[in-house]
C-alpha cells in the first residue's frame, strides 16, 4: 500500500515538472554557418579573457564547418589547428588573429 502512494506521487511530480525549450540543432547550424557572428563571439572571448570559451566557440564551429578548408584558408596547419584546440593548447596571438580576420572577412 504504502509503495504505490510513492508511485502515485513520483508519476505527479515528475509529469508537473515544465519543460524547458531547448534550441534546435537548426538554429545552432545556421549561428555556426554565419562567420561575422562567430568571429564577434571569439573576440568578445578574447576582450573577458575567456580561452576556454574562445577554445569551444571555435571547436563548434569547426564541427559544423570544414576543418580542412577552413585551417588552409587561415593559412596555418592542420596540427597547428587542433593544438591550439587541446585543453593545454595556447594559441599564439599571430594565430588567433589569422583566424578572427579569416572569420570576418
């Protein structure tokens, strides 16, 4: 008896419980594919000193984007790339500036 009242009242609270709206994988796409955008939000990481944000707005970008087209067209290698990108990845300002000019052109 006592098990299906703590049933009763789990089905009540979880049922009751709003749903958030999550964004959808389109609208995330069509950010990524907008460079200015992406190039505004890698500076402004660059203006609160936020390596980490800067590191996963570029690695979302890059999943939604040609990696190889995209590190030849900022004119570094591909290992360059992906080593900027590891957690103990720093990025030189020569790099970074090649990417954010890329991006806003």
């Amino acid at each position: 008896m006592v098990k299906k009242e703590i049933l009763k009242k789990q089905r009540k609270s979880s049922r009751s419980t709003a749903k958030k709206p999550m964004s959808s994988k389109l609208d995330t796409e069509k950010y990524f594919k907008n460079k200015n955008k992406v190039a505004d939000a890698l500076l402004d990481c660059i203006k609160q000193d936020d390596i980490d944000g800067f590191k996963d707005i570029l690695k979302a970008y890059l999943d939604f984007n040609n990696k190889e087209a995209f590190y030849k067209r900022v004119g570094i290698s591909r290992r360059t790339l992906y080593r900027m990108l590891e957690p103990e990845g720093n990025p030189s300002l020569e790099n970074v500036a090649k990417l954010i000019s890329k991006l806003a052109a």
